[in-house]
C-alpha cells in the first residue's frame, strides 16, 4: 500500500511502498486512515532537523494527527468494533519500568525521553492507506464529527493546557467557575499567541469555558484569520498595529496567555505583561536561534509581586484525547461553519510535496484518503 514517508539518511521526501500491516495481538485494531492532518511538526520533519525512522527502517512514515476507522479487532478488544470511527494519540510509552507517569499511562509526562512518536519518532506515522494500533491508543468518535475530527489531535494541545490551567489555578479558590454555576473562566481574561490551527482552537475552547478571549498575532486585519477569530466571539489584535504595551492597556488584568506561536521574542514580551495571579502556557517549540534580549528583572518582580505562574506542556493524555472530541461537539454546535472553515483544504495522498514543503497557504490542509 501507499504511504508517504521520509529516508532521513538520503534527505528524501517519497511516495512509499509500505507493507499492509496486520493484527498480531489481542488488543490490536486495524483502521483504515481517513484523513490525515498536515502541521508544522510535518513540515520539520521534512527538513530533517528531527524525525527518527523506527529501528530497523531506512524510511519513517509521516502522519500523526488522523481519524480512521476501524475495519477488524483483536480478540480482546471490548470498545471497538468495525465500522468506528477513531482517533489515535501520538506518544507511546518507554519501556523502562521505573518510569512512573509511562507505568501509569502518563506518556506526555515521561521522565526518561525515550518514548516514541507515531509518524515523529521510531514509530511509522497514520499517513497510509491502513494502520494497526492498541485499542487503550484510540479514542472513539461519535459519526456526526466525521468531517471535523481530524482536528482532535491539534485540539488536544489547549485541552492538555486547559487541564493544567484548571490543576494549578485551584490556588485561586474565588474564580475558575467557583462562582456558581458559571463557566471557568467566566470574568476572566485570556490571550492566544498566533492564530495558526493550534491557536483557533485554543481561542475555541477558551471562549467555551467563557474566558474573554483575545488573539494576538502579526498580520493586520483585515485577513481571513482575524475575520474567522471574531465572528467566534474574540477580539484579534495585530502586533503590527498594536505594540504589547497598547495590548495590555486595551485588555486590563492578562488572567491567562495560551502561547500557541513558537517564537520566544513575542511570547517574552508578552509575558512581561501578564496579570495579578496569571498563567502563561507554553505550548510552542522555538528553533534554536541566538540568544534574545528579555526584561528579565520587570519579568522576575512580576513573577514574585503577581504570584504568577509559567507551565509548558507537550503532548496528551487520554483524558485531553476524551475531552478534545467532546469539546469539538461543542464547537461544532457553537460554530459550525468556523469550525469546518479551518480545514481549508483537502487533497489526496499525491499532493503531499505541495503540503510537505510547498507554500501552500491556508488554516489546516488535510490529505483525504476514503
Ligand atoms: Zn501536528
Ligand atoms: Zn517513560
């Protein structure tokens, strides 16, 4: 069958000839891939600054944000059955024993760096025709998302976020939905960074859980981004047009910042000024660039005076996986066109050049394969 794949020894990026895999354990499921989204992780990979074909391998095929659909089951499996819908997760857990948060299903917390990736690292990714996996890997997906869940995957950032946010801000006892019967984030602030696909959707869940919600991000308005971000309810403010200093005057107290840009520079000056009792979530991963200027004594006073809080977060557990797919049911009531008006395009398996590393716009394309 047909899977794209890269031969990072060769630098290559290639239509592949990939063997059909089969169930061999009880617990095993095979999926027929539906779709599959291309992100910028993709697109590193095919630079080649990362990206590790399993052991044995010459080729990694790519692919990790995928719905499918069940077509046979293990023995054992006892939550799936054919016909299915499914979304996998990406991380899988090292072998090491003494690795706590792997022996407890926690794999994006994982103490030893030596989990593997689907379609990232040693592990071939969902960009083919079939894939197996462990049924406790897949999250099952109500058939009314058929045409919107290949965006769990990016979902379950803000979601993996969110559940931190909610963790940690339990020291604030009089807010986060506390207030009876209100949503968390009801009379607080929020800001994304970027308006990519990671953060549209976080602006999504953010505005759900009834933050007031601002995204900051370069292009001046107006732009299809900026349109799509305030017909969902949030304000969009370029940084062209608005230094952060002005973004901090229009918004008040920053009660939250949900980084979704990868860029340092923007996020530090951002963090400089974050609210009284704020948290900045770090979802970004910067390329390595020469060392920056940052006001780093302003940053460390605020950091004491405001009681505020830094998290960085990578990856998912189930539970962001489960609450990814329940939160895209709300978003597709809320804002169904908005919500399908991120996937801007849909193309199939021999595109994937123009994807991978052509410059082809848009919010999230999607290789379609049934
Ligand atoms: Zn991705
Ligand atoms: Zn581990």
């Amino acid at each position: 069958m047909q899977a794209v794949g890269v031969i990072p020894r060769r630098k290559e990026i290639r239509l592949l000839e990939h063997h059909a895999p089969q169930i061999s354990a009880n617990d095993e499921v095979r999926i027929r891939a539906l779709e599959v989204g291309i992100c910028g992780t993709d697109k590193e990979i095919c630079t080649f600054v990362y990206g590790a074909p399993p052991a044995g391998s010459e080729y990694l095929v790519l692919g990790h944000e995928s719905l499918g659909q069940v077509v046979e089951v293990g023995t054992s499996v006892r939550d799936l059955k054919p016909g299915d819908l499914v979304v996998p997760s990406v991380r899988r857990p090292c072998p090491h024993q003494h690795c706590q948060p792997c022996r407890a299903d926690l794999q994006d917390f994982c103490a030893t760096g030596d989990f593997t990736e689907r379609g990232i690292k040693m592990k071939h990714g969902f960009m083919t025709e079939y894939y197996v996996e462990q049924e406790k890997f897949l999250t099952y997906v109500p058939p009314e998302l058929r045409d919107v869940a290949v965006l769990v995957e990016p979902l379950t950032v803000a979601e993996k976020g969110l559940a931190q946010v909610w963790k940690v801000q339990q020291r604030l006892p009089w807010t986060l939905g506390n207030g009876g019967g209100k949503p968390p984030g009801y009379g607080l602030k929020a800001v994304v960074l970027g308006a990519g696909p990671v953060g549209i959707l976080g602006a999504m869940a953010l505005l759900a859980n009834g933050f007031e919600t601002y995204v900051y991000s370069r292009s001046k308005k107006p732009n299809p981004k900026a349109e799509l971000v305030e017909s969902l309810g949030a304000q969009y403010i370029s940084s062209l047009t608005d230094s952060v200093n002005q973004l901090a005057e229009r918004i008040g107290n920053i009660d939250l910042v949900y980084e979704a840009v990868g860029a340092a520079k923007i996020s530090y000056d951002v963090l400089r000024v974050l609210g009284t009792n704020g948290i900045f979530v770090f979802t970004g991963i910067p390329a390595p660039r020469p060392p920056i200027e940052v006001d780093a004594d302003i940053i460390m006073r605020n950091l004491v005076l405001k009681n505020q809080l830094v998290v960085g977060t990578v990856n998912a557990d189930k539970a962001a996986f489960q609450n990814a797919i329940r939160d895209l049911a709300v978003f597709s009531k809320r804002w169904p066109s908005e919500l399908r008006a991120l996937i801007t395009g849909r193309f199939t398996l021999e595109n994937y050049r123009e994807l991978l590393v052509g410059e082809r716009g848009g919010i999230k394309n999607v290789i379609a394969l049934a």
